[in-house]
C-alpha cells in the first residue's frame, strides 16, 4: 500500500480549477489522479476524462512495460517495472527509467495552463530515448472514463468507444453530456477498444472509500522511438466550435508553449512561489483560490485565510483585488459562503469566522495598494469596505446559526449540530470561540477607522476578552467560553486557537508576560515541525494518528492532528513575544526551514493540509493546501 512518505505526488494545473496529478512510481493510488480532467463550470463541475495511460516499449523482440497499476484485490500488474534512476518535478514532472540493455528512457507530463487566445488548458506528454536506439518502439494505450472527480466509474453499454480520427488528431465523445477528448500526437492511432476492469486505488481504500474503478481504452498510439521524442497532448473542447484550436502543426505548438512554460516558471524566485500560482484560478469572470488539490474547490475560510500569503507575500495585489470583488457579490444576510457545491446548487453558509477572516484580507489589501501605484480606484475601495461593513452589522444585529454580538461585546455562535469554526469536524465549539473573539474585535478595530459606531463595541469586547480567556490555573487562554451558550461555562483543553490573541492578526488582545506564557504553552504541548497540533497529548481524546475510515479520522481531525497553516500566527506571535529584528534568524532555523523540508516530502513543491500529530509526523489530508502555501510564503516574507 502506498504512503506519503515513500511515494510522493506531483501536481500540474490549469488555472481554472482542474489539473493532472499521479505519483512519483507512476502508480495511480486515488481516484482523484487523472492526466486529463476539465472544470465545466470554473472551477467547479469537474470532471475526469483520461485517467492514466497503460505504456509498454518493444526491442529486439522484448516487450518492456513503462507502467504499473494496482488490481483487486491487491495485484500489482506487472509486478515489476523499468528501475527509476532519477525523478525531478521541476520544471514539470520528469521520469528517467533505466529499461536494461543500456536503454534509458526519459518521460515528461506538463499541462499547460489557460492560454492566451482561444486555445485550450492542454496536458502533454513526451517520451524520447536519451541515447537513440534502432527498431524501438512505443505503445500508449489511454484510460478513460468520464465522471465527476470524487465518482469512480464501472463498466456499461452506454459509453462510446466511436473515434473521429483526421491527420494528427483523434477525438473521443464517451458521453454526450460530458465535453469530448481530444487528442494529437506525432505517433499512429490505432483503433482497439477494449475494458480495464477492476483498477485498485489503495489510498481510497485506506480512508474506507469505494476504491475499485473499471475504465475504458478505446485505442494505442504507437511511436517508433528511434526518429525522435513521441508526443501526445490531450485537451477537452467544450464545444464543436473549439476542436478548431491547436491551429500550428503539432511541432510548432508545442515548441513554443514549451518555451513559453519554461519561462513562466522560471520567472518564480521560489518553489513557494510557484506552488501559489496554482490555487489561483478563475471563477466566471473573476478570480477565487482554490483550498486544496485534489479534492477540494474554493472556500470563503480558506481564501481569505490563504490570500495574504499567497497574494501579497508574492506581489499580486491586482489577483487579491480580484477576488475580494468576486466574493463580494456573494453576502447574504452579513455572511460570506463557506463554500460552493461541486456538482451545482446554492452556496452554503455556514462559517462564523470565514466572514471576519474576509473583513481581515481586505484590511491587508488596502493597507497593501498604498505603497504601490496605481491606488486601488475610490469606488473599488468604497465597495470593499461597505461588504465589510455589512458583515459587522449582520453579526451585530445577528445572523445564521446564532451568530450575535453578545451584551459583554463579544461574539457568540452555534446550534446543535452545526460546526461553524475552522474545527469543522465533530467540534461544534458552541459559545465563544477565542480565535473567533480575536477575529471579531480585530474586524470592529478595522471598521472603527472608517466607523465611529464600532469603538464602543470594540472596547467593550476588548475588557471583556481580557476578563473572561485568561486560565490563571493553566497559564494560557480558554478555548471557549460560555459553552453550548451557558454563563460561565469554559472549556480549558489547550488547543492553538489562542494564539491568534497574540499573532496572526494586526491588534494583539494578549501582551506582557501573559503573551509569553501563551506563547511558551503552545510552543511546549503543541508545536511540531509541520506545524501545530489541533489538541495537546494528554488532553481527552486526543487523537495521535489520523488513520482509519471517515468516522475515525473525522475523530482525529482536530483533536491532535497537526495542521501547518497554524505555525504563521504561531511564528508572528512568537516574534512579537522576543523580538522581532533579533529572533528572525532562530526563528527561521526552528520553524521555517523544517517546513520547507516537507516540500519534498508528500505533495512534490506544495504543503499537505494535515499531519500525524506524532513522530514521524506523516503527512496526511490533502496533499496540496493553499493555506499551508500561504502561510509558508507569509512566514518567509516576515523572516526575511
């Protein structure tokens, strides 16, 4: 069974919410990895068209397989395969193998993002000897299916094996609902249609998920290797009128969108920099930050959580703008959605901090454009702060789950049943969250600048917060108080919410020796080096391992599992707790550097969601999360 740490993922995306991803072995372990996969409605309504490909090479009479894939119930086909002699992710994904015989192969994937003019997101593969060899050939046999990213597919008489072939080009249409596959390639098409049944993912079925997927192959592209490098690029027009694009001959095209990625990329001065191109992406007209690859789409907590890091650490103010103006558009009732459905329908609203985390980013955008020409325009400008304003008197005059402000200036929150807090999983956190308390009174000292009527509020929340957080007993801060909306009622497990009271945002509620006993408790029971675990060891139920089906890793999810994106209100708390100016150079060896080290570890020049909340610390959740990019880039940029 494969593991994040022995088989790393890579990631290539298209800039409207799809990509290709697999593993550095080649063997697809999820069901969410595929080389061709299309956003019908950006970045949603995703959809996988060409999975993987099955690859062989033919020599002197030898049939030498390129590729693995895992069956059930646990049969890896074949057992053996060329020896990897070197993998490198950069600039895009490259194989070397080593196939015997002094036969060594170089295989490349990269997917080209949403270009200039009417072409489309294409992803290319490539194959070429490094030393040429005579009476080589290449085999390619793509596997295809047709569904939404999280669906597994099966075989049935309604897909359609019919190809219209022409020249350099073959188009698929399995479905009729679903946007046809195109192909071009140097090679030969032969038709052959045939069903792969029975294809094992072994990281879906280690999260108790359905994990066996049948898939259709409707035919092989056959290369003779000795002329030179093999090419086969695959996209997905969604209409007719678009199988008129790639309009150069395939050489051509794909010389200068090679070029073209060469010099994208290199233009980024870090991996981390690069990485946080990829959760940009378009939604309608605008722009939006998808949360995390493979599976998730875009949600209001995480893009504006990850949007400081990810925007204005790396100088894209004008991105920012945009997606502060695309979320805009969505308030309802002084809340922004949390997020938005896969397959359609209405957006749910159901985040108490995401909003106030909106009202943060747009502080920190503004702040941003006054130190750059040209200004943010007087009417962009009016329009961010009036949807800021409008979650502050939603929340005043209260709103969805019993979102409120309270008598003593503080927020109270939550139903039954309803996780309204980043800890989203099976921790309802009822009553007054401190983290949400920290974002609640930065957000009123944000409005108070341009709104008189937030002071009085905001002093009252400040007496109040420093009256009722602080555990004398425990030398930290409260996680909740007046829990399930009881007076008094406090829960004091230590978890990382508090250290948002000191860093993380620009007003620290908590200073002097109680901001250092803060921060000296969370460095001591919950700092690790990919972050911060979500409970301390020794708290009930905490959780050391986030294994097992939905059920058990719904319990661990925030009670111990580490999460990276906490160490960039943890680092700032910790600078402003022993100085800013002599600390960056400790605080860069102690924090930074051992998260940059996970860059190789899981999701290949990314940061994965979540960890195991002990040694080794495995990688675990999402393997490509923009807030732990986000976090990342902001960390650098405050080190130095």
């Amino acid at each position: 069974m494969s593991d994040a740490l022995t088989d790393p993922e890579w990631l290539e995306t298209d800039g409207r919410g799809a990509y290709a991803s697999g593993t550095v072995s080649g063997i697809r372990t999820r069901r969410y990895h595929a080389l061709l996969m299309t956003a019908t409605t950006p970045p949603t309504g995703r959809v996988t068209l060409v999975n993987g490909v099955e690859a062989w090479i033919e020599v002197d009479g030898k049939r030498l397989p390129l590729t693995s894939q895992y069956y059930a119930p646990g049969v890896l086909v074949p057992d053996h395969g060329p020896a990897l002699a070197a993998f490198s992710p950069d600039p895009w994904p490259r194989w070397t193998l080593q196939l015997g015989d002094g036969l060594v192969l170089e295989h490349a994937v990269f997917l080209s993002p949403e270009p200039r003019g009417p072409e489309l997101p294409a992803v290319v593969l490539s194959w070429r000897l490094v030393v040429p060899r005579a009476g080589c050939r290449l085999s390619v046999r793509p596997l295809i299916s047709g569904r939404d990213i999280h669906a597994l597919h099966y075989e049935n008489a309604v897909f359609s094996f019919d190809k219209d072939a022409a020249g350099d080009r073959v188009i698929w249409r399995p479905y009729t609902s679903l946007p046809a596959i195109l192909a071009r390639s140097n090679g030969r098409y032969r038709h052959d249609p045939v069903w792969y049944r029975r294809f094992l993912y072994t990281e879906e079925a280690a999260r108790g998920l359905d994990a066996v997927e049948d898939l259709a192959a409707p035919g092989v592209f056959e290369w003779d290797l000795s002329a030179g490098e093999a090419t086969l690029v695959l996209t997905a027009p969604r209409h007719a009128t678009e199988t008129t694009t790639f309009r150069q001959s395939l050489s051509r095209w794909l010389s200068s969108t090679r070029r073209a990625e060469e010099r994208r990329r290199a233009a980024f001065p870090s991996r981390l920099q690069c990485a946080a191109a990829a959760y940009l992406v378009r939604r309608g007209s605008g722009k939006t930050i998808i949360a995390g690859y493979p599976w998730f789409t875009d949600w209001g907590r995480d893009t504006f959580i990850s949007l400081r890091g990810l925007c204005l650490s790396t100088g894209r103010l004008k991105e920012a703008r945009a997606i502060l103006e695309a979320w805009c558009g969505t308030l309802s009732d002084g809340m922004l959605p949390n997020r938005f459905i896969e397959g359609g329908g209405p957006p749910q609203y159901n985040s108490v901090d995401g909003s106030l985390w909106f009202i943060i980013a747009v502080d920190a955008v503004l702040r941003a454009a006054t130190r750059v020409r040209p200004a943010v325009p007087r009417k962009e400008r009016e329009r961010l702060l009036a949807a800021a304003n409008a979650v502050l008197t939603g929340y005043a005059r209260g709103t969805r789950y019993g979102i409120r402000l309270d008598v003593d200036g503080l927020l109270a929150a939550g139903e039954p049943g309803v996780q309204l807090t980043w800890m989203d999983a099976r921790t309802p956190r009822i009553g007054k969250p401190v983290e949400v308390q920290a974002l609640w009174l930065n957000a009123l000292a944000i409005g108070a600048a341009s709104d008189d009527r937030w002071r009085e509020p905001l002093e009252r929340g400040r007496r109040a917060f420093a009256a009722r957080f602080w555990n004398a007993e425990r030398g930290c801060l409260y996680d909740v108080v007046d829990v399930d909306h009881q007076p008094g009622a406090v829960d004091g497990r230590i978890r990382p919410n508090q250290i948002f009271a000191v860093g993380g945002l620009p007003l620290q509620l908590v200073d002097g020796s109680q901001a250092a006993s803060i921060v000296a408790t969370v460095e001591d029971q919950l700092l690790t080096p990919l972050g911060l675990r979500s409970l301390a060891p020794g708290e009930p139920d905490y959780h050391p391992r986030y294994v097992g089906d939905m059920r058990a890793r719904d319990a661990a999810y925030h009670q111990g599992t580490v999460w990276p994106w906490l160490l960039g209100p943890f680092v700032d708390a910790w600078l402003r707790v022993h100085g800013a100016t002599e600390a960056r150079a400790e605080a860069r060896r102690r924090f930074l550097d051992p998260l940059l080290a996970h860059l190789d570890r899981a999701g290949l020049g990314h940061i994965s969601e979540i960890a195991d909340a002990e040694p080794p610390f495995t990688p675990r959740g999402c393997p490509f999360q923009a807030w732990s990019v986000g976090e990342a880039l902001r960390i650098a940029e405050a080190l130095g």
